[in-house]
C-alpha cells in the first residue's frame, strides 16, 4: 500500500484570460497511494477539474511538481459516449486512438464486456442503453486502456439522486475489484465519505489544501451503501461541512 | 425498455397501430388528390376556355410537348445537361467546401482572417457575377457550373465551419485525454459528430444548385432546362415553359429523396 501513485509538491496554476489572470491553485501538495481512493472536495469553481487535468497532464502547472507513477484514466461528468458509435466501438475507443487494437486487447475488452453485463448490447448504440449502462460502458472504455490510476472527475453529477447512488457504488466495486488506485473530485460530501480513504478539502478560489481527513468507519459492508450507515458517518459530515465554510 | 421482444400484441395496441396507419394513408391519399384535383381543373378550365391556354398551357398540351420533344430526341438531351451541370455544380460546391470548412476548424488563425470575407461574400448576391463567369469562360458549361459553386460554395463553409466548432468540447476533451492528436479528433470525433449539420448543408446546397445552375442557363446557353424556359418565353410558346418546369420540379424532388434516402443509411444510430 506504500507506493507513491500520484505526488502533488507545491502546484500552482494560473489561467490566463483578456480580462486578466486568475490563480486557480495555490501551493498544493498531497500525495496519493496505491490502492488508495482519495476525495478531493470544495466549495463549486474551487479548481478542482484544474487538478485532475493536472495530474493528467492536460494542463501543466505554473509553478510545482507533479510526479504520477503509471498509466492515468478520465472519467469526465458524463458519459460522452459517441452516439453513432456501437457499445462495442464506444468501448474500444481508446485502444483505436492509442493504437493499441490488438487480438488480446480486444479480448480483454470482450471479457470486461462479459464481466460487466454489457456483452449482449455490444451492437446496440448508446441511446438505447439506461444511465446506468452508458456510465459502465463508458468505465469500461477507460478501463480498455488498463490504467493504473483512475480520476473521476464529478463522474456521477449528472444522474438523479437514485442512480448517483447505485452507480457509484458499481463503479466502486468495478475500480476495487480491478484493483485500481482513484482521484475522485466530487461537490457531494456524503459521496466523497462513501466512496474515500481519505479527503483532501480544498478551500475557495485560490484553492489551497485545508485539511485532509482519514476516513475511518466502523462498518461490516464495504460498499459505499453500506459506508453510509457507519456512526462516524455524520460526525465526518458535519466536520468536512464545517471546513468547506460554505455561506450563501 | 432495451428491446420490443414480445410477440404479443394487445388488442389496444393493435387499435393504435392501426389508427395510425389510417391517418398515414389518408395523408398519401389527400396528397395524391390534390395532385389529381390541381391538374383536373387546369385542364378543365382551359378546355372551356375559362383561362387561356395560350397564356397559361394545359397538361394536355404539355404532355404533347414533351412527347414532340421527345421524339427529335432533344428532351432527354436538355435534361441530361441541365442535370450534370447542376450534380457537378453541386458535388464541387459541397466538396470544396467541406474541404475549407476544415481548414477553417484546424486552424483558428485562418478562421479569424477568413470571416470578414465570408460575411462579404454571403451576403452578395452571386448572381451579379454571371457576366464576369461569361466573359472569363465563354458561352459553355463552365460559366453555368462556376454559378452553381458560386452560389452553394460560401452557404457550405459557413454552416459546416459553425457545425464543426459546436461539437461538444467535453466529448473532444475525453479523446485528449487518451492522447488523440488533431488528425484523430477530426476523424473520429468532429466529422462524425456533424453527419447531421453535413447532411443538412448537403439539402441546402441542392436547391441552391438548381437555383445557380438555371440561372446560369438563363444568362447564357445553348442546351437545357433553362434554356428552354428562355427561349420558350420568348418565342411566347408557354407550352414548352410549363413543360420545363414541371420536369424540373420533378427532377429536383428526385435529388431530394435521394438524398434523404442517403441520410437514412448514414444516420443509422438515431
């Protein structure tokens, strides 16, 4: 558990527009283990997107290190399936760009498919698939490319209440079953609760670090469902509620 | 949800599928009648002389002149110059300007620089520069041609170049994130995401064709449908106008349902 996935050492970012610049981050520095699920959670426009494309190199920092030990996947706000791709050609997106569509590629595409009950809706396109399907196709396109680290960039925001909570909690026992190691952004405090080992909270707009929380709940059920009935559940609520000192 | 997989089909629904296949026949049905009751009356009132038939033909009249046509072989001639001239005008126009559409998108550069010239040359009409066409290429198909690109060419870059930037940003956002170069986001995530905008253009750019290429005919030429409008209207032989007409409202339906045909095949997930 002690390898160094992802190390952040004072990153700062600025974006540069007419009107002038802004400073988006401020001096971050966190490090992310393997295996490990870290939350990174704030008040909304805090710069925690900025983050992610940071860490995975979409966006280099003004000033600061990065330091990521192996393969990253994107997961974005929604699906982004391409409608006039079949589940099949959706989910081998990746290794097609990456050039990487080989037998056992595919094959390992396939067994995902199996594995993930999307298998027999292979030709079908995106638009006759539920929610629920099209967010694991999409897990499954990123997963095509086995990452090693995965970044979830509000992944589940754009689902109702129900589904949120059914999804991640599949996509929970997906990345742990695949035993990967995750950087979830999330606006959702009991999500972040649910689903991380520990949570880094950001302050507002420049975003510095702080506070991050261990998360330690005395629960039988590992999921994030079951996460979610611990005692220490509320008591870790209030405090990240507390911390993020939102006022409207 | 995922599929219609019963075979069993309830009474209910049996009454609402036939309801509806009532209304689409009715629909043929009143369409096809209007057709009938249009050319009845027409007929009707110019073989007793209500309207006059000199002025305004008759189908009657209008089915001999394109068998008279027919027979010297010289109908199916103007056709088949009148159709080129506007399949080529219009595949160069479409092509060409699918072509700079995408120059425009990969660079922004060029976009800033063109747009100016673009607005200008939008909203000019094309048709003032018939005369130039004439005087630069002679009294052959090139001026006639050079009217149809002239006309469909500037409406293409402009819708295409505006469909390409409103592919979502997010969706090419994910292809960056799998390393995709600008090569690879053109191909597999703007081209295809615009099927819908390109097809639209393609509608567009028909009509402007037909619209280009007669219009050319009229400004000069020796053979087609437009030329035949022309001289029929000058030798106030109305007959021969109306039977032109008629013959290309129905070859440009036919060009339409082709290409909507096309758009079924192509836009298949729908």
């Amino acid at each position: 558990m002690d390898n160094v996935m992802v190390s952040l050492k004072n990153v700062s970012f600025k974006y540069h527009t007419l009107e002038g610049e802004t400073e988006a981050l401020n001096d971050i520095s966190f490090d992310v283990y393997e295996g490990e699920f870290v939350g990174v959670i704030g008040p909304s426009g805090c710069g925690k997107s900025t983050l992610l494309s940071i860490i995975s190199g979409l966006l280099k920092p003004s000033r600061g290190s990065v330091e990521v030990n192996g393969k990253i996947g994107y997961m974005l706000q929604r699906d982004h399936l391409f409608e006039w791709r079949t589940i099949w050609q959706n989910a081998i997106l990746g290794l097609e760009i990456q050039k990487k569509l080989t037998e056992e590629s595919r094959s390992y595409v396939k067994d995902l498919l199996k594995k993930y009950g999307l298998w027999e809706f292979r030709n079908y396109y995106p638009n006759q698939l539920s929610g629920g399907m099209r967010q694991r196709a999409a897990l499954i396109r990123t997963l095509a490319l086995k990452p090693d680290i995965l970044l979830l960039d509000e992944a589940f925001s754009a689902l109702d209440y129900q589904t949120k909570l059914a999804i991640s909690d599949e996509v929970y026992k997906i990345l742990k079953n695949e035993q990967k190691t995750a950087v979830i952004v999330t606006h959702d405090i009991s999500e972040a609760i649910a689903m991380c080992n520990r949570i880094v909270v950001l302050s507002k707009r420049p975003a510095y670090v702080k506070r991050i929380y261990e998360i330690i709940l005395t629960s039988d059920d590992y999921s994030p469902i079951g996460r979610r009935k611990a005692p220490e559940f509320r008591e870790y609520f209030n405090s990240i509620w507390k911390e993020l000192d939102i006022h409207v | 949800m995922y599929e219609v997989a019963s075979t069993y089909v309830s009474k209910e629904h049996q009454e609402f599928l036939k309801s509806v296949k009532r209304k689409n026949i009715m629909v043929r049905v009143t369409q096809l009648a209007i057709l009938v009751i249009f050319f009845g009356l027409w007929e009707i009132a110019a073989r007793y002389k209500i309207i006059d038939p000199f002025l305004v033909s008759q189908p009657s009249r209008m089915l001999k002149t394109m068998l008279t046509l027919n027979q010297n072989g010289t109908l199916l001639m103007h056709i088949w110059v009148t159709l080129s001239e506007t399949v080529v005008g219009f595949t160069l126009g479409t092509v060409a300007g699918m072509f700079i559409a995408i120059l425009l998108w990969w660079s922004d550069f060029l976009s800033q620089v063109a747009e100016p010239y673009l607005v200008v040359l939008n909203s000019l009409p094309k048709i003032a520069l018939g005369p130039i066409f004439i005087v630069w290429m002679g009294n052959g198909e090139a001026p006639i041609i050079t009217m149809a690109l002239a006309i469909s060419l500037i409406v293409t870059i402009i819708s295409l170049a505006t469909g390409f930037k409103e592919v979502d940003e997010e969706k090419i956002k994910l292809l960056k994130t799998f390393g995709a170069t600008k090569m690879q986001i053109l191909t597999k995530c703007v081209l295809p995401a615009s099927v819908p905008t390109i097809m639209s253009a393609i509608k567009i750019n028909i009509g402007l064709s037909w619209v280009g290429v007669i219009t050319g005919e009229f400004l000069v030429s020796k053979a087609g449908l437009g030329y035949l409008i022309v001289y029929g209207g000058q030798i106030f032989k109305l007959d021969m106008v109306m039977t032109s007409v008629l013959i290309l409202s129905i070859l440009s339906a036919l060009m339409y349902v082709f290409i909507v045909y096309l758009e079924k095949k192509l836009i298949r997930w729908r």
